[in-house]
C-alpha cells in the first residue's frame, strides 16, 4: 500500500509562537494608543453632562429670581440647616434637598451632603440681583456657582473680610475634570463655560467682585 503525501497546500498549518507573539504585541500597542483618547472622551462626556445640570440649575434659579425680586437664590440656608430647610428645597420644584442635578457625574468621591456644585456668596454679601451692574464686570463674567470641593459640606463660598482671608482654595475645586479642562462654572447670564481657574493666590479670590455700595465714581 502506497502512503500518499500531502503538501503544505492541502494540508495548512497554524500560526507559529513567534507570528502569535507579533499579533498580541501589535493588539497591545493599539490598546496603549487608544487607552487615552477613550479616557478623554469618558471625562468630556462626563463634563458635558455637568455643564447640563449646572445649565438646569440656572434655568431654576432664575425662575426664583423672577418670584424673589430678583434675588439669585436663597441666602443662608446651608448645611448648618436641615436638610429639608435648605436652600434647594425653595428653588426646585418638587421640593427637595438634594436634587439628582445637584451631583456632577465626575465627582466620584461621594460628596458630603449629596451636592458638587458651591454657590459663590459674594452676590448675596453685595445685594446682587439678575439685573444689577456690577463694576468693571458683564453678566457673563460673574460666576454664580461652581464646583467644589468633595469633603466641603456647605453650598456658599465666603469670604471673611475682617480678617482679609478667602476660603476659595479650600472650598472650590478648579480641576473636576482633570487638568485639561478644569472644572465648569455657571455664570450670571446663566450661561455655562468649561474653564481652567487659577487657584487664589496671597488670599486673591477670583470669584470676588467689587462691591457696587463702596465704588467711587470718577468725575474726571
């Protein structure tokens, strides 16, 4: 009986250990490449959801405002209150302390209290309502809220001006969203914008404005 030998064309054989090891290295290259652009996507797509909630806010704060005389939101009613005497039980409707819109999808540290977002204090310290001038600023350069920080528990930004001492560094948090982009803010036009603030600097606070009651008006 003959044996009948069959070449490599009918009988193909598989990958060796040096073409698989190529194949693997080359899949993990790719991986490597494409790692940082899907993280980069994932915390754009986070901060756009945020800059969403902080818009939603805006658009309640001003139907408070259009009910309050213009007062942008509720003063003194923080975290020394209970929570169902807090400011964003008189400005969402239904009523109700901690808002799913008032959590940024970036904060994953679980903030205190159930809330990302800081209020800054300095417009309630000055009387500022929708519709006021403030010196030397346009609507869309007075911040009304930011993000703060995760271990904060209040919801304003102070400052204590008997002593000169701003508590920005330890309240406000500039970087949610990594240091490309910062972290969002809303604005007195209710506008929303994506930023990289500076931290404060010898006590400087950048959220702060100059109080219309004490401007001295220039006859010249």
């Amino acid at each position: 009986m003959k044996t009948r030998l069959y070449s490599s064309q009918n009988h193909p054989g598989g990958f060796t250990l040096i073409e698989l090891l190529v194949v693997i290295g080359i899949i993990a290259i790719l991986i490597a490449l494409l790692m940082p652009a899907l993280q980069a996507a994932r915390k754009q797509a986070k901060s756009t959801q945020c800059k969403s909630n902080l818009y939603q806010i805006g658009i309640a704060l001003q139907l408070y405002g259009n009910e309050h005389r213009g007062w942008i939101y509720p003063p003194n009613l923080g975290a020394a209150r209970p929570p169902e005497q807090r400011w964003p039980v008189y400005v969402f409707k239904p009523a109700v302390w901690n808002p799913p819109v008032m959590k940024c999808p970036a904060d994953v540290d679980d903030p205190v209290n159930e809330h990302t977002y800081i209020l800054n204090n300095h417009l309630a310290e000055n009387g500022i309502k929708f519709g006021n001038k403030v010196p030397g600023c346009s609507p869309s350069d007075v911040i009304i809220m930011g993000e703060k920080r995760s271990t904060f528990d209040d919801y304003y930004m102070n400052t204590d001006y008997r002593h000169g001492i701003s508590d920005y560094e330890s309240r406000v948090e500039p970087w949610m969203h990594g240091l490309r982009l910062g972290s969002n803010y809303l604005f007195m036009d209710i506008h929303v914008e994506t930023r990289t603030e500076k931290e404060s600097l010898a006590g400087v606070d950048p959220w702060s404005f100059p109080d219309p009651h004490n401007v001295t008006v220039n006859a010249n």
